[in-house]
C-alpha cells in the first residue's frame, strides 16, 4: 500500500515538474499583487501601525500560492477520470479512501512546494527574513496546503466533467481569498462579511502564517495558534470524510468498477 500511495504522489509532483508555464505563473501572480496592489495600498497607509503593507500581504500571497497549486492539482482527478487514469486506480487491489487520501497528499506537497519557492524569491527580494519561528511557519504551510487540498478533493469528487470543477472553483476561490484575512484585518469587515471570514478555514491558516512569520506587519493576527490549528483540522475531517464518502458511492466509479470486473462472456 505505502508504494501504491507513493507512486501517486510521485506522479501528481512529476506533472507538477513537466507543467513549468504553470509554475511560473504560481510564482508571477503573487509578485503582481505584491508589486501592484500592495505597493497602491502602502502609500495609503504609510505612518500606520508598525510595519509596512507589503509585509502585512506576504502570509497572504503565500496562502494564495497553495491556494491555486492545491486546487490546480486537484483538477488533475477530472483529468484522470476523462482519460481513463482514473479506472486503473479504482480497479486495483487498494481502498477508495486510499486512492483519495494520496491524490490529496500529493495536492498537499504541490502546494507546499510552490510556497517554498516562493519564499527563496520573496527572501531574495528582501519582503521576508527569517521567520521569527521555523517550525510553526513549516506547520502553518503544511496545515494550509492540506485544507486547500482537502477543499480541491472535495470540489473534485461532486464534479462530473472539467468544466464542472472550473465553474465550482471559480466560484469557491475568490470569496475563500478576499474573505480570509489576506489582504486586510477581518475585524474591520461588517458583520455579515466577518461571519463568513470567521467560517472560512483559509482564514485560520493566513492567520497561523502571521503569527509564524513575525510581529512585522501593519496589523496583528486574528486568531490564537491554538484556534488556527482546531478550526483547520476539523475542516480537513470533514471534508476528507464527506469527499470519500461521495467517492465511493458515486455512480460513475461504480459503473467503471462494474465495467472493468464483470467476467467476460465468451
């Protein structure tokens, strides 16, 4: 089972490697807010708080990263399912939960990855020092990337076709961005917006990224360390729980399965 899990894994992160237009642009697009809206907004609020807007979007630009790269890999199972992939993997001697937990996994690492690449350029550039603390800034990128995965698989199993997950993460993507405390503080929303920030489990890990990466910013976290982490677990059990649930029952991997171990009639 353990080589069955990493040869998915392995797979996702070779596509991930072969795919170099779309990990430069995971790169660009971050550098674009950072330069474009951030730089607009540090004029606004020079002399305000302790630090500088720019550092305040870093946790959020790198939140955005695992963001995209999560989903996008997850996109890679309605690929699978079109081309045939998929029915090699529900075939074989392994648990649906399974196959569903290492596509996750290796959505996770994508996102980890291309957080990390973006940090040796946001250090190059002078945006981001050391982080005040290593371990809770590797925890707080490996937490985000698995509820960002997690949210992928989800969106992936309830999709039929290609364009389903697109419509759903279009939809999804840029409501669970503005609303999570990325590019300003969620106590200064309205009510009814901050409810919704205060649902939304990518709030908690911008949150756990500025508590990681240091007091330098405009305004301070949200949340507790301890609050960031329960309200991201609980999120990825349950939606881990519903996606191989709606894994196993859907019609389409039942009708491949029966399709593929039926006996042949001669």
């Amino acid at each position: 089972m353990r080589r069955a899990i990493a040869a998915i894994v392995a797979r996702d992160l070779k596509r991930m490697l072969r795919q170099r237009g779309r990990l430069v642009s995971s790169m660009v697009r971050p550098l674009i807010w950072l330069f474009v809206i951030g730089t607009g907004f540090q004029g606004m609020l020079e002399g305000l708080g302790r630090g500088g807007y720019q550092r305040f979007l870093v946790p959020g630009l790198l939140s955005m990263v695992v963001l995209f790269g999560s989903l996008l890999a997850s996109l890679s199972m309605i690929y699978d399912k079109e081309s045939g992939v998929m029915r090699m993997l529900i075939i074989a001697p392994l648990p649906r939960a399974v196959v569903l937990l290492a596509r996750t996994l290796g959505a996770t690492l994508i996102g980890i990855c291309q957080a990390l690449l973006l940090m040796l350029i946001l250090f190059a550039l002078g945006y981001l020092g050391v982080p005040r603390d290593p371990a809770l800034c590797a925890l707080g990128l490996a937490a985000q990337a698995l509820v960002c995965a997690s949210l992928g698989t989800l969106i992936a199993v309830f999709s039929k076709a290609l364009e389903d997950f697109a419509v759903i993460m279009n939809f999804v993507i840029f409501p669970v961005f503005f609303l999570s405390g990325a590019l300003y503080p969620i106590e200064h929303l309205p009510d009814v917006l901050k409810a919704v920030a205060l649902a939304n489990p990518f709030s908690y890990g911008v949150d756990l990224l500025k508590h990681a990466l240091g007091p330098e910013a405009l305004f301070d976290p949200d949340f507790s360390v301890g609050k960031d982490l329960l309200a991201m677990l609980t999120f990825v059990v349950l939606a881990l729980a519903v996606a191989c649930r709606r894994f196993s029952q859907a019609p389409v991997f039942e009708s491949l399965t029966r399709a593929f171990t039926a006996p042949k009639r001669h």
